[in-house]
C-alpha cells in the first residue's frame, strides 16, 4: 500500500472534530490549558490522566485542534470496548480473507490517522501482546495489517493517550510495559477532579445551560449546594444534574428542591470544603499514629479506591512532615512503614505527585508531638540523618511538576 493509499477516503470535516469549548476557571484548567498550548506546537506524546468525566477527550481534541495537523484527522480508539483481535485489526487494518468476515482489505485506524492525531483512549485497558504491538509502531511507525505477510506502510501519526488507571501502579504489577509507559508519556497532563477545582464549577453550569438550549438559571443556593457535592462522575455527571434540574424546574428558576436528592444529601451533610479536607487529613494522621492503622494496609487501598484524594494524602504528608521536622524517614515509624519500604513509600509520592518539600519543616521550632509514644527517639531526628532519601524525595517531586 502506497503513501498515497493513506489518504483519508472521507471528507477531512467528517473526521475532524467541532472545535471543543473548554471551559475554565481555576488555575488548575489554566495551567492545562497553558501546557496544552505548549504541546500543541510540537508532535510530542502526551499521556492524559485522571477520573472518569473529567475532560481527557477534551483535552486530547484541544490538542489536535491547536496544533499544525487540526486540519487532518482526528482519530479516536477507544481500547476498552473492543477485543484484542478486534482491537489489532482496528488499529493496524486487515487484508482480504484474513480471517472469517474479512471480505476485503480493510485499513486501520492508524493509516487512517495519517498526518493527523490518534487518540488511544483508555490505554491501560491493552493486553500486554497489544502493548508490544504498539510499541512496535511507536518506535518505527510502521504498519502491518492483520494477515499482512510483511511491514506495508509507515505512517505519520501523533499519538495522544488516555486513561483513568494508574500507570505506574500496573507496571509495578506487571500489568503495563514500562517502557511503553515511557514512550507514551513524554508529556504528562493529568486532568484534577471537580471537586479539587470547584471555581469551574458555576461557568460550567452556565455554558451547559447555554448549551442545553433551554432557558433557565440556578439560584445563589441551589448554586452553592452544587459547589459542595463530590461529583464522582465529575463534569459529565454535571452535566447530566444539570439537565435533569432544568427538567425539574420546568422552565422556572432552578432552586435546590430541583437537584437529584444524592446532590442534596451531600449539601445537608457537608461542612465548608477546607475544613473537611483538614477532617480528613486529621482523622489519617490519628488512625495511623494512635489507632492502630498501617499506611500501605490502610491509607494506601483508601487512595486508589479514590476515597481520599492527592490533596489529602499530601496534607497527611504534611502533618508527619510536621512532626518528624522535615524528615522523611522518621515518617516510616509514624505511618508504620516498614523500613525496606522506604523506597517504596518514596516512589508512591512520587508517581502521585504527593511528594511535599520536607524544607520549609527543618526551620524554626518543631510543632508540638501529637503522638510522642509512637515517635523514633529524638536522637533520629538531627538533620541530614536521613537526607539522601529526602533529596531524592524532593528531585523526585520536581521532575514530575511538569
Ligand atoms: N472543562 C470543560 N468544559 C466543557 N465541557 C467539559 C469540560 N470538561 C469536561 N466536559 C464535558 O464533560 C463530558 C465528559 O468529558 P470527557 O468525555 O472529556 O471526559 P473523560 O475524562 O474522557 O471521561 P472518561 O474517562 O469516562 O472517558 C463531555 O461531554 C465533555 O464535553
Ligand atoms: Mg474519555
């Protein structure tokens, strides 16, 4: 199959998508939407994170649209849905008679794709006999279709991925390639829950009411009662609040009687964001210095079960950070760490970005000891004690600010 081949056989504005509006309010979206502009001007890889509804779809379009090749297509794969047979054949193309139904040749999505973006929605769903196939492709951009004899093309395609597992966790289990990891994260953009960017909230209802087509405001407390739920589906669960409360409300103003009840139950229940965030934290800290729990038994399946959050975790940190004076092994005896996983507590801050600058704690006298009992002797605590480990703690934080 010739470069010529390759040509997409449908219109370019029926592949291509409608330019995204990205609404954004917080500095978070702010800060993505400045390394989205960034990363658009070159062909690089990027790796797009985070929970389901978030936004990583648009995200990855944004992308495309900003950069050189928007007038090209947009190719999304989503690797969950399908097979892993179905999947080769979607990504690579099959020829005629290659197995049972392949009445023709058939190219994939990556010839496709040529010239233009491939999203590779939902990575971490790949077998691991996928994975080498794209790396494969990734390291020379060449094609085989399925019950092709040999290489048939090579195409030029930017690669943009997304998930909402934790990468660096599957390859710990040896579910995910690293080197793949590598080759598909150049750039890491990972998309922050709603409920950790709640400015966006209200200009997202806005623009979804604009969007609904229908008429329709919501009240100061209907307003407020929205900013206070957690939104486990994030904005696509907005989203759909949003259109059943315009529905509720008939026409009128959407008042807090209109939202489903679970938004409700959140409102009755919830105090202010910055004091149950402090709650949280508080009540970790507790568990791990006076009652009994362990981190990695404890916290640590809390965390990927996403009932805590980063932020969490990193005031956790914080609050042992505070009390050992800035010293990260000294963490260890305090969360019940074991020592031989020192490293491994190091690395897991790390791929979550929770690592916190034990600096600002060497200074001044330390906060008063919550839990002497649990402690290492004070003679642990001299700075520099364990400042290899610390360095590293903090390089490790700073490489992955990007
Ligand atoms: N900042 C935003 N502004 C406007 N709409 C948004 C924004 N973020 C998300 N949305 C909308 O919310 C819905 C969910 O977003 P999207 O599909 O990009 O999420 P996702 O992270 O890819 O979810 P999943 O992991 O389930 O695939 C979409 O309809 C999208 O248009
Ligand atoms: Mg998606």
């Amino acid at each position: 199959m010739s470069s010529q081949a390759l040509e997409p056989v449908r219109p370019l504005h029926a592949v291509s998508p409608p330019a995204p509006v990205m609404v954004s309010a917080s500095q978070q979206m702010a800060d993505i939407l400045a390394l989205v502009e960034r990363v658009a001007a070159r062909d690089t890889k990027v790796l797009v994170t985070g929970e389901s509804g978030v936004g990583k779809d648009l995200v990855a379009r944004e992308i495309h649209m900003r950069s050189a090749r928007a007038t090209r297509p947009f190719i999304a794969v989503n690797c969950a849905g399908l097979t892993e047979t179905l999947l080769e054949s979607e990504l690579f193309g099959h020829v005629k008679g290659s197995f049972t139904g392949a009445y023709r040749d058939k190219p994939g999505k990556l010839q496709l794709a040529h010239r233009g973006t491939l999203f590779l929605d939902e990575v971490g769903e790949m077998s691991l006999r996928m994975q080498a196939l794209l790396l494969r492709f990734l390291e020379n951009g060449e094609v085989q279709s399925v019950g092709a004899d040999h290489v048939q093309t090579k195409v030029d395609v930017r690669v943009i991925a997304a998930t909402n597992r934790v990468l660096a966790d599957m390859v710990t289990n040896g579910q995910f390639r690293e080197d793949l990891l590598y080759r598909l994260r150049v750039i890491h953009i990972h998309v922050p829950p709603l409920r950790e960017r709640r400015e966006d909230i209200r200009p997202l209802v806005k623009f979804l009411v604009s969007k609904s087509g229908r008429e329709g405001e919501f009240s100061e407390a209907a307003l407020k009662m929205l900013e206070r739920y957690r939104w486990p589906g994030n904005v696509r669960e907005l989203q759909n609040v949003v259109e059943q409360s315009l529905w509720m409300s008939n026409g009128s103003r959407v008042e807090v009687a209109h939202l489903p009840p679970a938004v409700q139950a959140a409102g009755d229940a919830l105090v202010p964001m910055r004091e149950r965030r402090r709650q949280v934290s508080d009540e970790l800290y507790t568990a791990l210095v006076s009652g009994g729990y362990s981190f990695w038994e404890h916290i640590h399946p809390l965390f990927l079960a996403r009932d805590i959050t980063r932020y969490d975790m990193r005031c956790l940190v914080r609050k042992g950070l505070s009390t050992t004076r800035g010293n990260y092994r000294s963490l260890l005896r305090l969360f019940g760490i074991a020592t031989q996983d020192y490293k491994r507590f190091l690395n897991f801050l790390a791929a979550h970005d929770c690592t916190v600058d034990f600096r600002e704690f060497r200074q001044g006298s330390p906060p008063p000891l919550r839990s002497p009992r649990l402690l290492p002797p004070l003679g642990e605590h001299t700075a520099g004690s364990a400042d290899g480990g610390e360095r590293k703690a903090t390089e490790h934080g700073a490489a992955r600010a990007v």
